[in-house]
C-alpha cells in the first residue's frame, strides 16, 4: 500500500495526501528564512514534490521558465554530461555566481526526472567544496529525492543524513528521512525515528507528526491498532509548541483510518474534537466520515449529525450531503438520498448542479423518468444546469429509449447558452444512433464541424447507425469514409454498427466485406457483437448454413452466446423450417434466459403455423398466456388470439408495442418483424395491419413507402417474410384506391425485396422474401408485375400494365371491394387443420438456397 510520499511530507506546516498544491510554485531563489530549519520546512515541501501524473509534469515545466539562466545551463549541462565526465567543468564558468538557492532548484529538476545518480554526484563534489558545501536543506532535498527510488536506496539515504553534523540537524533533516522511510512502508522505522529526534532534542512539527501518523494510518500487514493513532494524535494535542498543534491534514488522516475500518463512533468524535478545535472540515473530511458510518451501515447518523452541525453554526459545505446522497444512491436508497437533498435546503445550505445530477442519474437507473422530469425542473429555478448536467439527461434518456427527448434537450442547451463539450455531441448522436434519428444526427455532426471540434469515432459511430436503421447504405458508408479521411480512425464498435446497417436489410456480402476489413486492414478482431451481426445477415440474405457456421465459429473464440445470439440461430432454424433443431433451440434459450423472448416465441409460432402445427402452437400460446413473470408476454398471446380487439384492451396492447419501442430501433425491428410474421401466418391481417400502422408511425420502415410521379415504390427488403406480405397487402390496397381515384399515373410500380450485390444475380428469385413476395402479388393481381433485366432485387409493373389493371378496375362498375387484398381477421385453424402444407412438401419445410448458388453472378456496390 502506498504511504506517504517525500513530496508530501512538508507541503506546508504539515502532512497532504495530494502532491499538487499551490504552494509547489514558489520560486527557489526567494531569500532563506531566518528561522532556522523549522522556518525552512514549508519551502521544502514544495522543493520536494515529484508529481507523476501529465498536468504535474506540465507544470513543473512551466516551474523551469522561471528558473534563472545560470540554473538552466547548469541543468543542461549535468543532463549531457558523460557517466565519467566531469562536474568540476561544468561549474568552472558559474562557480561565483551560483547560490545554494540556485542548487536547490538543480535538485528539485533531477527529483521531478527520479534521476538519483546525477543528484548523488552532484552532492559529493558539493561535499568537497567550501563555497557550495551543502547545508541542511540540501540534504533534506536529497534524501526526498533517494528516498522515492524504493527500499534499496534508504541506506544512502541515512548516509546523507549522517553526513550533517548532529548539532545542524532540525525538524527539516529529521522529517525528510522520515517521509523517506514512510513512503516505504516502513511505519515502525519512521516511528523509531520520531522517538529519536525527540532523544536528541530536536521538537518535531505538525508535518513530523503527520507524515509517522499517515505511514501508521495505511499500514496493512499487520495494520497498527486504531488506539495507537489516537496516542500519536494525543501526543501532537498536549505538545507545548505552537507548531504541533494537529491541523486539517491530521485529523483527515485519522478519518481515513476510520473510515477503513467502519469506526463511526471513532469518526464523529475526531468530528467534534476538530470543530471544538477550530478546524473546519474540508470535502475529504466528509467522505471519510460519510464513508466510515456507510461501513459501519448506520448512515442515518450522518443525517442527524450534519443537521447538530447546522444547529450550532457550522453548517457542512455542499460536498458534505454530496458525499452522503453518493454513499445512498450506491445502496439504492434513492428516497434517503431525496431527505438529505430536502435536510440540506433546510440547514440553509444551497444545492449545487453535482448535488442534482447525484438524483438525476439515480432516478433513471431506476427508470422513473417524470422523476428525472420533475427533479430537472426544480433544478432549474434553483441553480443553472451546466454542461455535465446535460450530459447525465443525455445519458438517462437514451438509456431510457426517449431519443427525441434527448435531441430536443441539446436544442434547450444551446437555446440556454449552455456550451456542449465533445461528451455531450457523443451523447446525443448515440441516442440518434438507436432511435433511428438520421437528419437530427446530421445536424449534431454538422454543429460540431461549426464548433471546429473534431468528431470522434464515437460520435460517426451514433451517426451511421440511425443512417443504417433508415436503410441509408451509401450515407453510411460515406460517413464511415470520411471519419478515416479526418484521422478518427474506427473503432470495434464503429465497424460493427456499419455490418448492423447491412446486416439488417440482408447486405451479408457488404457485412462480411466490412470485417474483411476490420480484420485485415485494421488488424481488429471479430468480438460477440460481430458475429450477432453476421448470424443477422446471413439469417435476412437466407445464407442460412453460413448463419449456423457463424454461430460455431463464436462459440469456438470462447465467446459466450447472449439472448441475440441464440435467437438469430433460432431465426435460422426457423426460417429453414426445421422444426426439430428449433425445439432444441429454443429449450436452449429457455435453460439461459429463464423466460424466453416475445421474439423466440414468434418464431416458434410462425414455425408450427406454416406448418401446420396448431397443436403445437396453441400450446405455445397458453404458456405464453399463463407467464405469471411478463405481462408483456401475457398481452400479446391474448392479442394474437384475437382477445383483445376492443379498445379498451388495444391499449394494453399498444402500450406493449410502445414499450418495445424504447428498446432502440435494433430491437423494435426484430421485435416487429417476428409479430407481424407470426400475425400473418395466423391469418390475423387485420391486426397485423394495425400492428404494422403502429410500427411506422414509430419510424421503424421509414423507407418502406416512397411515391413520386414517376414511381410508386415500396421497400420489404428488410422485413421477415409475414411482415413483407402483411406490407404488400396493405400497399396492393392503397394502389386500388389510387388506381380508382387518380388519372394520372406513375411510369413505373416498383416492390423492393432485397438491396445490394444480390440485386444484380438471377439466383435471387428463389430467396424466400423474393419468392414468396412474387408469388402473392401474381396471384393476387394476374401477373402484372416481373422481374426487369436491369434489377433483380425488385419486382415492378409498368405504366401500360397499371392501365389494365386500372380499366379492370373501372369495368367493376363500383363494386364494393375495397381493395385487392381482403384484410381481415381470420378464426383460428383447429388443430390438425391443413392450411399451408401439402402431401408433396417435406415435413419439415421446403429446401433454402444455399451460399454456392447466390454467388453466381460478380458485382461491387460498394468497394470495400
């Protein structure tokens, strides 16, 4: 355990557990004090400081600007000097000019380097020279800087101490080789030696007594019983001198001690002695005393005694109910952490925007999210929200699925003035990302270019992901071009968004290609994430066998399978029609996740349906109905047995259907695409039409429709085959009331059934989406529409063929048909009806194409 450090021992009259102090600052060439060695030991603490850490480092190189040009050179000059080179050279020119002061500074540089051997050299010549021989605080400087290199250097550091004669020794010399043993952990030593300065008559100061204090307070093996700090804490209280007395640093220490070892009764009596005292706590002293009552699991006490504390005039500053609503919310206890926001209004103590943000993230942990609402508005009369405030909105609300919440949010920030930093733009384009917001993440992306900020690969990340759940492949992939072109190269998770953007609409020769990449080029390999994408690829471009391969080879990487990975080898089973393997599937996600999902029990569903199997799926059904742990799961059994069409209980239903919503588009997708599936193969258009409407008006399938004068299009590439053909039934209805109202008609009808490579290779008529989607349609309207020479993936009726079918519509004489597809809510089969099997098919399905024949033909949309 790290204990106390050299550069720590005399920051001041006494011991602090952080290195970075103003007081590091002071300019070495100040005139020495006449006080003696005592007088000394505040400016040694700084001389001493070695901070580790960037901004230490930075600031100690701002310290050297100020050094004089003598004390540069030299420092230069030792730097260069050869292992046997000579240190009388270097001084010959400075000799006369040079200060003992001015060698203070040369050792401070070497501390802040750890370059013990060039400051060890330095101090022999100086030991042999009479106009630079080193005086007490040389040595002081000196030891401090031996004594960070570890145990093996404390012997040189006690011939340094040595070396100064026993009569110059003061509490400087004496506390510098006792930080030097107690940052060693060497506590009984540094103890040892107290005893000694004492013996020898020299009156140790409060930063003496600190620093043999902290080495005891962290000492674990065996740690020093908590009795013994308070003798030490004792002998400082009923010391004589002035300089003794235990300051703020002392009594921190003996919290920290108390906290660790859940001594609350020891804790709120160092409380009261130090307010007795004069000494005011600080933030530290609050956490440790927050934090040795949360050990002792009594933190109501903490209540109480900061309302004692506002009672007799020394009222805890904010970070004191921080610290206490903190230590609250880490057990969950959001209404206790409520009280102390509540006591610290009423002890007159001002909350600050931290004290909020403490409630704000706790309420959406806990998903109450009109708490979030409501704290977020009384914070807002009381202090101005700043940017990390924002931040934690952001965070709880697209944690919480509110996206566009959080996008009108950022316009309120920037309406208030409120400056956003680069965590807060990353924020909002993640809650773009997984609500499907393109344009507004366009336009955070935009205000950040503006704000000449650099986008990151996070913020592209948000970016390409909502692009991908509007079916945007080309924006995409600009995007993810262009953030290599600014030099934000793309991370794991910005390559797996971009295989999730084609993954979803079957693109699996883009998504493997996106890998290719990724593992090639980019020299990242595949994690969990990344086969989920691929399993999902290969599942919508009916690559099914590479689905289950995919699936293998992540359980061979040792990465453990997630409810998502299990269900996308259940959708491909399920899509295969293998009814065996996805049984066995299934009980699989049962035995891991307790209760399976809405989405594993749809495609059960559609699997028994299309083949026939009612028995099975009423089973299904029941125990669907009959789970006492998901009212969700209960709504939609009930829904899909037609229970539930009235209005009053729709709502049920919508209320599901608006709760899977906030999932994030990547799982509403999934979720609709395995309802409206199953709907449909259950005959129950009517609410699958419903179903679908609510879907939309979410903006999941936003490129689902899209008519102009020249084309009427719809887009089912990326739906499950029940939700194409629920789609197209819906479509085929509105072409009949446009047919009949409209004269002017489009060139062009167009049903999209798959995107990418695949759209230019013959094989694709056999895909199941493909297939099926042509089929119904034919059917439907006596083969008006076909396949074009120059587009595979979509299936259109020209001009000339609409005219037909709209003179046939005409010649009806307004017959009440209202439209070319009846939808409606069929009663359910009973079981052993045969609906959609017949004798010639197998039992467990017809055949899918396999990954040989859908590369046929060789094409690049995207060059990868």
């Amino acid at each position: 355990m790290a204990l106390v450090s050299t550069t720590t021992v005399a920051s001041s009259s006494s011991y602090h557990c952080d290195p970075l102090f103003p007081s590091a600052a002071r300019s070495w060439c100040r005139p020495r004090s006449r006080g003696g060695g005592r007088a000394r030991l505040s400016v040694l603490s700084a001389r001493l400081s070695a901070p580790s850490s960037a901004s230490a480092s930075s600031a100690s190189a701002g310290e050297r600007d100020r050094y004089s040009y003598e004390v540069d050179s030299l420092i230069d000059r030792l730097s260069n000097l050869a292992p046997r080179g000579s240190i009388a050279k270097c001084l010959e020119t400075a000799r006369h000019r040079l200060t003992l002061q001015d060698f203070a500074a040369v050792y401070r540089e070497f501390s802040r380097r750890g370059d013990w051997q060039r400051s060890t050299r330095l101090f022999k010549y100086m030991q042999r020279q009479s106009w630079c021989r080193p005086d007490e605080h040389i040595h002081a400087i000196v030891i401090g800087v031996l004594g960070r290199q570890g145990p093996a250097l404390l012997d040189k550091c006690l011939e340094v101490f040595h070396d100064l004669p026993a009569d110059a020794r003061t509490a400087l010399s004496y506390t510098s080789l006792i930080a030097a043993y107690a940052r060693n952990a060497l506590h009984e030593e540094a103890r040892a030696l107290l005893d000694q300065m004492k013996a020898a008559g020299v009156a140790p100061t409060a930063a003496t007594y600190n620093t043999v204090l902290a080495a005891c307070a962290r000492a674990a093996d065996p740690p020093v019983p908590f009795h013994a700090l308070l003798g030490l804490f004792a002998e400082m209280r009923h010391d004589a001198s002035p300089a003794v007395r235990p300051d703020l640093t002392t009594y921190n220490t003996l919290l920290a001690a108390a906290a660790v070892r859940a001594l609350s009764d020891q804790a709120e009596m160092l409380l009261r002695t130090m307010l007795e005292a004069g000494v005011s706590p600080d933030n530290t002293s609050y956490r440790h005393i927050v934090a040795a009552f949360a050990g002792a699991g009594n933190l109501s006490r903490v209540a109480e005694l900061f309302g004692e504390m506002a009672d007799t005039g020394h009222t805890p500053d904010p970070s004191a109910y921080l610290g206490l609503m903190e230590a609250h919310t880490r057990i969950g206890a959001t209404a206790e952490a409520v009280a102390v926001l509540r006591q610290m209004q009423a002890d007159g103590c001002a909350p600050t925007a931290a004290t909020y943000r403490v409630l704000l993230d706790q309420y959406g942990k806990q998903g109450r999210f009109d708490g979030v609402r409501e704290l977020f508005r009384e914070m807002r009369t009381a202090v101005p929200p700043d940017t990390a405030t924002y931040n934690v909105l952001f965070n709880v609300f697209g944690d919480g699925g509110f996206f566009k919440e959080v996008v009108e949010l950022f316009h309120d920030m920037l309406r208030t003035g409120i400056e956003p930093d680069m965590e807060t733009c990353e924020g909002v384009l993640a809650a773009c990302g997984q609500g499907g917001l393109h344009e507004d993440a366009r336009e955070v992306l935009e205000y950040i270019s503006k704000e000449g900020m650099v986008p990151t690969a996070k913020a592209y990340t948000g970016l390409i992901e909502a692009l991908g759940h509007a079916a945007k492949y080309e924006e995409a992939y600009v995007a993810f071009n262009m953030m290599t072109e600014i030099g934000s190269l793309p991370t794991i998770e910005t390559y797996n968004s971009l295989a999730n953007v084609f993954a979803k609409g079957g693109l699996f020769q883009e998504a493997e290609a996106v890998f290719s990449r990724m593992t090639n080029s980019a020299g990242i390999q595949k994690n969990k994430d990344s086969f989920d994408a691929l399993i999902e690829a290969y599942c919508q471009g009916a690559q099914l066998d590479d689905a289950v391969k995919a699936y293998m080879e992540m359980r061979k990487s040792r990465f453990n399978p997630d409810e998502r990975s299990l269900e996308g080898v259940l959708n491909a089973y399920c899509i295969a029609g293998v009814i065996d393997e996805s049984k066995e599937q299934f009980e699989e996600i049962r035995s891991d996740m307790t209760v399976p999902s809405i989405i594993a029990y749809c495609m059960m569903l559609s699997l028994y349906a299309r083949n026939d199997r009612w028995a099975d799926a009423y089973d299904l059904l029941e125990e669907m109905k009959s789970n006492r742990d998901s009212n969700t799961h209960q709504v939609i059994a009930s829904m899909i047995k037609g229970e539930y069409d009235d209005s009053s209980n729709w709502q049920m239903v919508e209320y599901v259907l608006d709760s899977s919503n906030l999932e994030g588009c990547d799982y509403s997708l999934r979720f609709f695409n395995a309802l409206l599936d199953v709907l449909w193969w259950f005959g129950q258009k009517a609410r699958a039409e419903r179903v679908l409407e609510h879907a939309i008006n979410y903006g999941l399938f936003p490129e689902l429709s899209r008519d102009t004068k020249l084309i009427w299009s719809l887009d089912v590439h990326r739906m499950s085959v029940g939700g194409a053909l629920v789609a197209v039934s819906v479509w085929l209805n509105k072409l009949h009331t446009r047919l009949k109202a409209e004269k002017d008609l489009p060139q062009l009808a167009s049903v999209v059934v798959l995107r990418g490579k695949m759209e230019k290779s013959t094989v694709t008529r056999g895909l199941p989406i493909a297939k099926v989607v042509y089929s119904f349609i034919n059917d439907t309207l006596s083969s008006s529409f076909h396949y074009p020479k120059w587009n595979k993936g979509r299936i259109i009726c020209l001009k000339s063929q609409l005219k037909k079918v709209q003179a046939a519509i005409d010649s009806s004489n307004g017959a009440a048909t209202p439209g070319f597809v009846q939808m409606t809510d069929s009663r359910l089969p009973s079981p052993g009806s045969k609906i959609y099997t017949r004798e010639a098919q197998v039992e467990n399905g017809s055949a899918h194409a396999t990954a040989e024949s859908l590369v046929e033909e060789e094409s690049e949309l995207l060059a990868l």
